[in-house]
C-alpha cells in the first residue's frame, strides 16, 4: 500500500471519546498497523463544552500517532501548518468526526487529501466533500442526484457503545459486588457533567435528590461515573456548601470525600445524612451505566449515549445560576466563553432562552433524534424533593422505564458505523 496519512477532525469530549475512539480501531483493523504504511493524525478544533483535556485522551488511544490540541487549530485551518510543523505524506484522507462540516473542505483542499464526512443529523458542502457516511437515509433525503453517489448510510457511531458493552467488559470484571443491581437494589446512576459550569448546580443536585430517594428507598444504590477529564477532589469541592455556597440553594447539606487506603475498593462521597454514593472512574463507564435502571444527567453527549445505551433517564436543566448555564453549542457556546463579555452575553441568551423557547422535550438528544420527549426534561429553578418523587414513581412503576428503553432502541440506527466508515476510507485511499 502507498504511505497514506489519515487526518481525523473532531472536537468535544463526546466526540472524542464516543467517535474517534471506535473509528480509529476501525481504520487499524481495515489498514494495519504500521504506522510507516498509515498514520493516524488527530487535530481537535475549538468547542465550547471541550475540558481543555481532549487531546490527552485522543493521545490515549494505541491507534493515534500524533495529536494536535484545538488552541492550535485556527492557524491550522488558515495556513495549513501545525504548531509542531508536522509533515504530510502525499496520499491522505480527512476524516470529519466533529466540529463544523466547512473544516475537512479547506483542510483537504490545502493538503489535497480526499475528504470523508460522518454526518449524524445533517450533511452539507455536497460539491466539495468526497464521501458521506451518514447514520440514517433521511439524512440523505432531498440530495441532488448527482450527488447521491458520495451517500452512504453506515449507522450510527453512538450505538459502538454498546457492542463495547458486550465485548470488551464482563459483570464479574467490572462491578463491584456493591454495584451488582438486584430487582430490590437498584442502581441509579448521577450524571451531574465534567466542566465548571454545570457541576456547581449538578452535583448538590443530584446528590440532594438521592438523598430524598435513598430515605424513601433505602435499599437504592447511587453511583457517579466520574467523566476522565475531572479529578475526585474537584468534584468533591462542588459537594462542599464552603466551597459552592449555591448548594445550599437546593437546601444541600454537603458531602465529604473517602478515598480508602485499600485499592481494590472505591473512592465515595458521603453525604450528611450518611448516603453514600459511589464514585466510578474507569472509562468508558459503558458497562456500569447499561446496569443502571435510571439516570440522573446534565444536556450535553452524554445524553446521546445513555440513548445510545437504551438507559432510562430524566434531564435536568437547574436554572437557579444562569451564568453557569455556559454549555452551548456553536458561536454562543464560545461567545459566552470570552473574557469580560462572556459573563453578560451568558447572561442575557439564557434568559431568552428561558423566556422564549417554545419546542420543550428537545434539548437532550434522544428526544431531538425522536422530535418527541421520550426522556423527561426537566428546566427551571429545581428542588431535590419534586425530582426525588419523580425518581421514586419510576422505580415504583418499572413498567414506565421499560417502555422508555423500548423507545429510546427504536430511534437510533443500525450498528457497525465505525467499521463501515473504515471501508469508505479505504476506498478512497484507493482513489
């Protein structure tokens, strides 16, 4: 095979993690291993929800050769060059796995590489990109046909999860004997998010919640899948009324950290009331959150994957602190992010959000891919005790949680995308 480079464009840490990560094994198990024959380069543009982190995660990963982070990327995106001058063999393909479809068409125009685009909800720039791999048909729909040619449907990348789930992990090797579900203990996992903004509310949140839950249903267990770009100490701090004085907003009365001497045994947080919640840290936590009945979450990709996981869920979306409302997507995402002015235009977007938004049940993922509310959102000023008998009903009526899983394998598309995705590369290496 003629040396080939293949550039992988991506961004946020659901990208990273649930995209590049199934792809890149894809691309070596289609075109081997040998770097000197096929190198794998990764360059990360700017996302607002990024965690500054992505690029030591994507550098994780035994099938990347090298990794650009995304401060980097906009002298990348305009001349060409990356920060560390890296070369570039003749033959290549862009891969776009994240950011703004225009990237791969400018990036492979100046390296002249062939471009490919998976394409979840959308598809655009049709004259100028190679080759779609799309995750349903109606992505495709309405396309010229004399661009119908470059479409394909693979499926959906998120849906890798799962068959991580039933390949790469075992009950026995990964869960603890505390975490082992029984249909009177059932486990709920606490998705309070990675960054900043959304663990000051999320964490006295949730935590507040189980503790409501945990007094109605004492044998009800309660985990954290810790995101791998957050140390326990600094959620922990979220969990300290000293240190986040907004929990006492959720009448929150903290909790501490314990981490014990003995390795095999978990780091928790222990609340005031003497609920212990389990905080898990290896990742991807796929395996632990399949076991859960429900789910406590934050918006963001990690709604994407509990559907892409058929797991239960109730989106919460506090409002008491608007100015630690920062996760957007696209230009508002990073505008709130400046200096000085990110804190008024953060401000002032999320209170015309609040006031205007009319298409309610489309802010988590699986009700934006089923354009219905399958999993309840929840937004405003919320309190531990309505979501705590929110919760409780759940688990009093498994029926209604059944029928939830049911809906959320119904909306996504077929499996097997990241293998499918390798293919088209391949042939347009062959190109």
């Amino acid at each position: 095979m003629t040396q080939v480079d293949i550039l992988i464009l991506s961004n946020g840490p659901g990208e990273v993690t649930t995209w590049v990560r199934p792809v890149v094994k894809a691309l070596r198990q289609e075109l081997g291993n040998d770097p000197s024959v096929v190198r794998i380069s990764v360059v990360l543009s700017p996302c607002s929800n990024a965690s500054g982190k992505e690029a030591a995660i994507a550098l994780s990963y035994p099938e990347v050769d090298r990794v650009q982070g995304a401060e980097h990327f906009w002298p990348f995106l305009l001349w060409g060059k990356t920060f560390d001058n890296w070369d570039w063999r003749s033959h290549g393909v862009v891969v776009f796995l994240g950011g703004d479809q225009i990237f791969p068409v400018v990036i492979g125009k100046k390296l002249g590489y062939r471009t490919v685009v998976y394409a979840e909800w959308s598809a655009r720039w049709h004259k100028w990109i190679d080759r779609f791999g799309v995750m349903k048909p109606e992505v495709a729909a309405g396309i010229s046909q004399k661009y119908a040619h470059k479409f394909t449907v693979v499926g959906d990348l998120m849906l890798e999860a799962q068959e991580q789930v039933s390949t790469a992990y075992s009950r026995s090797a990964t869960l603890t004997t505390s975490l082992l579900p029984t249909p009177h203990s059932p486990i709920i996992g606490l998705l309070p998010g990675s960054k900043a903004a959304k663990l000051a509310q999320g964490v006295p949140l949730s935590l507040g919640i189980a503790e409501y839950v945990h007094k109605k249903r004492p044998q009800t267990k309660f985990v954290i899948p810790v995101a791998p770009t957050l140390d326990l100490q600094t959620l922990a701090s979220f969990a300290d009324p000293q240190k986040n004085p907004i929990a006492e907003t959720f009448g929150f009365g903290g909790a501490s950290l314990i981490v014990p001497k003995d390795d095999n045994s978990k780091a928790l947080l222990k609340t005031t009331t003497g609920l212990t919640v389990e905080l898990w840290q290896e990742n991807p936590a796929y395996h632990l959150l399949s076991q859960c009945c429900i789910c406590l979450t934050t918006v963001g990709a990690n709604t994407a994957e509990l559907g892409a996981l058929g797991v239960p869920m109730i989106v919460l979306l506090p409002t008491q602190q608007l100015d630690a409302m920062r996760a957007w997507d696209g230009l508002p995402g990073l505008l709130s992010n400046l200096p000085v002015l990110g804190t008024p235009f953060t401000n002032v977007i999320n209170w015309l959000f609040l006031r205007f938004v009319k298409h309610k049940g489309l802010l988590a993922w699986p009700n934006i891919w089923a354009q219905e509310e399958i999993v309840p959102e929840l937004m405003g000023k919320l309190q531990p005790q309505e979501i705590g008998e929110m919760v409780v009903d759940f688990l009093t009526h498994p029926e209604k949680l059944a029928d939830i899983r049911a809906q959320l394998r119904n909306i996504r598309g077929e499996s097997g995308a990241a293998q499918k995705i390798a293919q088209i590369v391949g042939e347009e290496i062959g190109k």
